[in-house]
C-alpha cells in the first residue's frame, strides 16, 4: 500500500477555533482550548490518519498585531508554522466573519503560493445568508483552491474536509508512528493542561500575563507520574487570584488538570502547583525556551 504523508498550516486570527478542528480532525485533543484569544502560544503538532495518508496539522497561534515581545514571538510561530506546508488551511469565524484583522491575513495569503483552502467555522452559530457573503469577500482578497462550511465542535463537515486534506497530500513515507496524535512532549502537554484551567476557571479574573513550567515531570516505581510546576504571574495581585480564598482556587486548577492528564497519558498522576510572582517574566528568554517560542527582537 503507498502511503502518503503532508504537512496542513492551520492559520487564522485569535479564537477561529483553530485548536479545536485540530483536535475534530485527529479524533482526540491534543491542542488545549478555551473562550479566551490567544490561547494556544506555540506550534503544536497533531497527527491525523486517513486510510493511507498520514496529515501533520501544525495548529498556530492566531495571528494578531503584535504589542510586545511575547506577541511577536507567537507571530512568528504562527508564520514560521506555515513554512514548507504542502496546505494552508485557513480558518475564518463563520460567525464573526471578516474584520481588519482577518482580511489582513487573507492579504498575507495571497503572496504564498502553497495550495491554500478557507475553511469557515463555527457554521452551527453562524447566519447562514452572511457565509457566502464572507466567502466571496476573503475570495476576492485571495484566491482559495477550496472552501469548507465546518463545525469543529458538532463535527459538521469535518469528514469531507478532513478528505480533502487526505487527498492532497503528497506521497512519501509517514513521519511517526500510527498511535501517535502529537509531537509535543509529556512535560509540555502538561504545562498546556494546567495553563488551559487557568484560562477556563479564570478566564475573566486573570490577565493574559501567566505561564505555566513543568520543573519535574518523573515517573514512580508503581507507574504514576509526578509532576511540579510553577505558574508564573506579573504581580501579588494576580497570584492571590490564582490562589482562591484559602488556597481553594489552585485546589480546583490542579484537580482538574490532574484528572485530565490521567486520562490523556493512561495512569495515575500527583500534581503539585506553586504560583510565583516574577515581573516581566515575558522577557526572561529561559520561559520563551521552556513554553517552545523563539525569542524575538
């Protein structure tokens, strides 16, 4: 049987839902999630499988207008994600539709000459009289070889695209394993699991400024794993909010965020959090090393 094996660039701006048609497509999650922008910081790879092809989904940061050093580097992660892809898909907020921001990036697109294919998601919430609309603007600003009508979290159309992305993938030996879904490490997987309970328990409370750093990840004689990590924030203020009323806040991150990582790695897991304030650690180049972005002038 040939295989076949090709890398798709998942773009687009903040909160398209990027991570989680990543995730539709693989069959399981991989990529972290949740209602606040700029989630997911870097580029993280999922493995999907179709028959004989093997498609390598690499999910960056939306892109936005950069207002300081950790914005840039996520910048640069998501452009840097697109290089060498055989496709870039496109995702659009079908219910947002199309903004500055996102026709800035459909302008960026049109200099590439990869194959590039818009898909509009979140179609389940969107008005459907305003899609075609959307469509044919971001057509004129680019021109797509092919346009999807997704829902990444009802699963509508995500078959056919998934197809699609299938078939345009060149032939070539696959690149990992069949019973791998990601290139991302243990020790950064569960980083991404803690900071995405930060931004779900805390989504309105605390700033975009936090970071999450796996210090040990080791697994015990009886096959569990410990793991401590610290949550960086900017100011006491924020590190009391993380916290909680008698430490009750960080009981519940940690609780959940062990659960979690229990079930994605298949046995049991100790989890120990402390919450230190560090001013200006987004311009420490060791946390840009340890979340997986480039530093950036």
């Amino acid at each position: 049987m040939t295989q076949s094996c090709g890398l798709v660039a998942v773009v687009g701006a903040p909160n398209a839902g990027k991570s989680t048609l990543v995730n539709a497509l693989v069959g399981q999650k991989v990529a972290i999630v949740s209602p606040k922008a700029q989630t997911t910081r870097t580029r993280l790879m999922g493995v999907a499988l179709q028959d004989d092809t093997q498609i390598l989904l690499v999910d960056t940061p939306g892109i936005f207008e950069p207002k300081r050093r950790l914005d840039r580097a996520m910048v640069a992660a998501a452009w840097g994600g697109a290089e060498d892809a055989d496709v870039i898909a496109f995702v659009v907020d079908g219910k947002g539709g199309v903004g500055p921001k996102v026709s800035a990036i459909a302008e960026a697109l049109a200099a590439r000459r990869e194959p590039k294919y818009l898909i509009l998601n979140k179609v389940d919430i969107a008005d459907k009289a305003r899609l075609l609309a959307h469509v044919e603007r971001l057509h004129a600003i680019t021109p797509f070889a092919e346009t999807f009508f997704v829902s990444a979290v009802t699963g509508d159309g995500v078959a056919d695209f998934k197809t699609a992305l299938a078939a345009a993938m060149p032939e070539g030996p696959w690149h990992f394993p069949e019973d791998q879904v990601s290139d991302v490490t243990e020790r950064m997987l569960a980083a991404e699991v803690t900071r995405e309970q930060l931004y779900l328990q805390l989504h309105a409370e605390l700033p975009y400024a936090s970071a999450v750093e796996t210090e040990a990840y080791k697994e015990r004689e009886d096959g569990s794993v410990e793991i401590h990590q610290q949550i960086l924030v900017a100011r006491p203020t924020q590190r009391a909010i993380v916290l909680g009323k008698q430490g009750s806040r960080i009981k519940e991150i940690g609780a959940r965020a062990r659960a979690e990582l229990a079930a994605l790695l298949g046995h049991p897991v100790h989890l120990y959090l402390h919450v230190k304030v560090k001013e200006n650690w987004d311009e420490d180049r060791g946390v840009y090393r340890d979340i997986g972005l480039d530093w950036v002038d």
